[in-house]
C-alpha cells in the first residue's frame, strides 16, 4: 500500500467525521497521539509503539485530507530521493 493509498483509506472511512471536527480539532488529536506515542516508547512495549505509529498516520492522513493536500506527493516533493539540504544521500549535513 503506498501513502495516497493509505490517505484514500482514511478518507473514505473518517472523512466525514474528520470535516466535522476541522483542521484544528483534528491537529488536537494528532498531537494526543504523538504524546501517547512518546509514552509507548517509554515503555518500551514495541506492540504499542506500532498502534501509535498507526495512529500518528492515520491522524496526519485525515489531516491531510481536510487541507486536500496529496501526503505522497508532499513528501515526494520536499524529498525526492535525497536530503533537500545537502542534496546527498546519505546526508551529509553537519548538525
Ligand atoms: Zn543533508
């Protein structure tokens, strides 16, 4: 399954909720889960941390899906094959 494919999923089963609720409600849950995902690393329970790793998607997708924004192509296009600083791969940047 790619990205857009995954996007389209979350479109068609939580579109409707997600417009409800809106972009900013929608980020709210986003962020919830981010936290619960720094949780689960914490706990180190690697079952967990997958679920969240599966919610933070699915909450960036339906967020995505609100703005009509194309996830893949966003990512495609910021990282096309190689760091947009550097331009490397691997990168090379000094942090
Ligand atoms: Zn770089």
């Amino acid at each position: 399954m790619h990205i857009k494919e995954f996007q389209n999923l979350m479109r068609q089963l939580y579109f409707e909720r997600d417009n409800e609720r809106g972009p900013k409600g929608t980020l709210d849950w986003l962020e919830d889960e981010f936290e619960e995902l720094r949780e689960a690393l914490e706990e180190g329970d690697i079952n967990a941390i997958k679920e969240e790793f599966a919610d933070v998607l699915a909450w960036l997708a339906s967020l995505a899906n609100l703005l009509d924004l194309d996830l893949e192509k966003a990512a495609i296009s910021k990282y096309p094959n190689k760091c947009p600083k550097c331009k490397k791969k691997p990168c090379e940047c000094q942090f």
